[in-house]
C-alpha cells in the first residue's frame, strides 16, 4: 500500500539538508500521487544544476521509494521581483 507523503515530511527533510550548502526553502508542494515539487533559492548567488542535483539525491536518500512511490523535482525558485 503506498504512503502518502506530508509536505511537512520533506520541509523537515530540506531542513536537515546541511547549512553550509545555504539553501533556502521556498515552496514545497505534494498532491495525493506523491509528485514532489521542491523549490528553493540560494542567496547571493544564482542556483545551479549541481544544486538542485545535490538537493534532490539529499532528500531521495531520505525516503524509501518502494513504501511512499513519489516523484521527486528540485527547483530554482526563480527571481523574485
């Protein structure tokens, strides 16, 4: 049976995500068939591939894919005006 996942659980998850990376969460969004939406920013400088990368193997490594079924995307939040 597939565990639907709380956006609760991956704002604790990018929580953990070490500091000195600088993350910064922005959004977070999960609907009922466990599509994970993550975005973030990191200030002083523009998000690169290498950090969404990093961002999202750190939360795959933290979940269990055969219990919960998600997809998983990592996100630049973008420019905010």
């Amino acid at each position: 049976m597939k565990v639907m996942i709380e956006k609760s659980t991956i704002e604790q998850i990018v929580a953990e995500y070490p500091q000195e990376n600088g993350v910064v969460l922005k959004d977070v969004k999960v609907n009922k068939a466990n599509n994970v939406k993550i975005f973030f920013d990191i200030p002083g400088r523009p998000v690169c591939i290498d950090d969404c990368v990093a961002l999202s193997r750190f939360v795959e490594s933290r979940l269990d894919r055969d219990r919960e079924d998600f997809s998983l995307m990592v996100s630049s939040a973008g420019k905010e005006e």
